[in-house]
C-alpha cells in the first residue's frame, strides 16, 4: 500500500469514526443540545481534530441525513424491475418499514431529530427524490386503473404517512403500548391493514 492509500484509508476509517460518535450524540442529545464538543468527547479526540474533516455540527449531521437516504433509494430501487405496479406499491411500504427496523439510528435522524441549522435544506433533495420514487409507482398504478379519480400527490402523502407513523411508533418504542400484541405483529398485520384499503381504493 502506497503513502497516499493508506492517508486516504486512515481518512475514511477516521470519518466512520466520527459520524458513528456523532449519530450516538445526536440520537442522545438531539442536535441543539449537541456540539463538536460531544462529539470529540464520544470518540476520546480532541474536538480540533473533528474540524480537519467537518467545518461544524451541522455538516456532520447532513452527512448523516445524506447516508441515510442514500441507503433507502439503494433499497427501493432493488424493487424498479417488478412489473406490477400495485405489487411494487406494496413491496415498497414493507421495505419502508423493514429499513427503518434495520436502521433505526438512521431512521431517527433522517425523520424525527430536528436540525435547524439550514444543510438539511442540501439533503432535502435526497428526500424529494424518495418522495417522487414513490409518487413514480403511484402514478403507474393509476395508469392501471388504481385509485380513480385520485390526486396523486395527496395519495402518495397518505401513504408515506401511514408508513412513517408505522415506524415512527416501533421507533419511538410506543408499540409496548399495545399489550396484546408484539411490535413485530403490530408492525406486520398493521401495514397489512392498510394495503386492504389500498386494495380497495
């Protein structure tokens, strides 16, 4: 391995290193009560040496929020090559929700910690393109004749906010609430529940 691979190694291995102290910090703290800081403290380096690879708080957090999105486009669009509109529709919401299961820290960050600090506004378009993915499988199902007389945006709306409160909940860990069942029942028959009524729309 030559110099300039191992600085560019030992670069990428340091950044890892920063952005899994900071998700810990943000996720604890949330992102006002956060600082470079807290972030330097969890990883045992001196808060200088953060500022070699992030100019603030706000950039790592954007990097975050980025790799987050990133991955659930990755993970969506495994499922463009399946022909069916409406199946797709339905595999997209359980791969919406088997993300967020499988990537809770990112899935906290990317939709329920709240960042003011204006680089969320760079990533928003990483979440516009998930948005339009799936408003994409929306409007194919209504060129199949699904969802009549429907506006496509106010639909795709509803359906992100059914999947997100899914998880949201398991998240949030407001699934014990519900005694009878477990989180992975609620979770499963819940998301289950609204595909009937998607069914029948």
């Amino acid at each position: 391995m030559s110099i300039a691979e191992r600085k560019n190694k030992e670069k990428e291995e340091m950044t890892k290193r920063i952005l899994d102290g900071a998700r810990s910090v943000f996720l604890k703290n949330g992102y006002e009560r956060s600082s470079m800081r807290n972030i330097a403290d969890e990883i045992n380096y001196s808060p200088g040496t953060l500022y070699f690879y992030f100019k603030d708080k706000g950039e790592i957090f954007h990097k975050l929020y980025e790799e987050g999105f990133r991955l659930l486009l990755s993970k969506s669009r495994v499922l463009d090559n399946v022909e069916d509109p409406f199946e797709r529709l339905k595999a997209s919401g359980r791969n919406f929700i088997q993300f967020a299961i499988e990537n809770r820290d990112y899935y906290n960050l990317m939709f329920l910690v709240e960042e003011t600090a204006g680089y969320k506004e760079k990533g928003l378009n990483l979440a516009g393109e998930a948005i339009q993915h799936l408003k994409t499988t929306v409007d194919a199902c209504q060129q199949q004749g699904r969802f009549k007389g429907m506006n496509a945006d106010y639909l795709t709306f509803m359906i992100l906010s059914a999947l997100h409160g899914i998880c949201a909940l398991f998240c949030k860990d407001r699934t014990r609430n519900f005694k009878e069942h477990s989180t992975e029942e609620l979770m499963t028959h819940g998301y289950q529940c609204f595909i009937s009524i998607l069914e029948k729309a």
